[in-house]
C-alpha cells in the first residue's frame, strides 16, 4: 500500500468514526468488495415473542439487586445485547436513598460495564460533589442496560423491554428520591409527554409498590456538555435536590 492510499484509508476510518460507526461487531472481517454467493434457500423464521411479558416475570422472580443483575444479564428479549460488549447495570450503592437514571450507557460505558463514567458521567460526578454527594451516596442506572449501536437513541422498543427490569430495580431499591437525567429517562419512567425544559425545577411523584417516591428531573449531563450556558438550571435543581434531602 502506497503512503497516499494510507491516508486515504486513515482518512475513511476516521470518517466512519465521527458518523458513530466506532468499532466492529462481527467476531470475523468481512469482504465487502467479494463476488456474491449463490443465495441459498428462503428459510421462515418464527417471529419472536414480545419481550415485555417474559421479562415482567423474570424481574418479579429477583428478590434482590444482585439477583435482578444476574436476571438481566441472562435476557434475550433486547436487541441492544447482540452488539454490546458489556452489561451496565448499575454504579453506586445498593443501599443508596438517591437514585439517578440516565438514558443509556455510551462507548466508554460499554468498555467498563458501568454507567456514566464517561465525560458526561465525569461531568454528573462534579454535580453531585457541588452538594455533597458522592458515588457511595447514590446508585446510577440508564432505562436500557447496553449501549445502542453508535449512541444512537434507543428505540421505544428497546427501552420498553427493559422497562420491567427497571421498574423492579426501583423497587427493591426503594429509594428516598429518584433524579431523572434528561428527557428521555422522565418519559419512560413517568410516561409524561412534556419536555425536560416544563419538568424540571419542581417535584414530581413516581409511584412504586404503594409509595410515592419524590422524584425531581433535571437535564442530562451530555447535554451540558454540548450546551454549557445552561448549567445555572441545574444548579437550582441540585440545590433543590439538596434541600429536599435535608428536610427527610
């Protein structure tokens, strides 16, 4: 290979990186440029159950957070696991009154099968030490537990199939105060309709297992990231945060 078709190469790769298409995720390399084969034979397929249902009973089956991790690593139900490397479950303690849940786990989540450790979660880390919190303080989740191919948005499927083992997670939990990190998780876990910018700066309510859980939206840290000037709001919204710990 000549210097120029290297760079010509290097140039497309870094192309591909940019547009999301950061790794492989086949176990093998693949010729696109090879002659096609004989097509074989039109083979019917049985469509696939909903996963909602089996994945409603198996939440249930979990009587604690370790046991629900082992559940959901073994779950098939969501297309996000094929192309994963790893599982996120969950950053923090198992005993935390704060619980914070993000959307889904991004690249270097994937690498380390932990949520928000990334820039943004550097960023959220900071946040929480504005008021005093640290990482043995809360405990950290997404609505989907493996990162989207490209850190796309997940599809209402995918977060739908994961919704139960959500739901269980919040409830063994149990705890004092839920954050809700960006629009994306207010709308799956409250099924409201309206944007982060309405939601946030005032307490709403998650109901769980006869309670109702003080539950405060606020916006993503990767938003901040992208949009730094609005940061003042959520400072107000961790001052909030803050205050409705101190007055439990």
């Amino acid at each position: 290979m000549t210097a120029t078709e290297r760079q010509t190469v290097q140039a497309l790769l870094a192309w591909h990186a940019a547009m999301g298409a950061d790794e492989a995720i086949g176990e093998m390399p693949f010729d696109c440029f090879a002659p096609p084969a004989a097509p074989s034979p039109p083979r019917v397929t049985p469509r696939p159950k909903p996963a909602t249902g089996s994945a409603g009973a198996s939440a249930g089956e979990a009587a604690t957070l370790v046991e629900l991790e082992a559940v959901v690593a073994r779950f098939e139900g969501c297309t996000l696991k094929r192309t994963a490397k790893r599982l996120c479950f969950k950053r923090g303690r198992d005993d935390a009154r704060i619980m914070l849940i993000g959307e889904a786990p991004g690249r270097d989540e994937d690498l380390e099968g932990k949520p928000f450790v990334g820039r943004a979660g550097q960023l959220l880390d900071r946040m929480l030490e504005a008021i005093g919190l640290a990482e043995e303080h809360v405990y950290i989740t997404n609505t989907v537990y493996w990162r989207p191919p490209g850190n796309r948005t997940p599809t209402p499927e995918e977060v739908e199939a994961c919704a139960p083992f959500l739901a269980r997670q919040i409830e063994l939990l149990s705890p004092q105060v839920l954050v809700l990190l960006g629009a994306a998780a207010a709308k799956s876990v409250l099924g409201r309709t309206e944007g982060i910018t309405r939601l946030r700066g005032k307490w709403l309510i998650y109901s769980c297992a006869g309670r109702e859980v003080p539950t405060l939206a606020t916006l993503h840290p990767a938003y901040l990231l992208r949009e730094p000037q609005h940061k003042r709001l959520v400072w107000r919204d961790l001052l909030m945060l803050k205050e409705g710990l101190e007055q439990q």
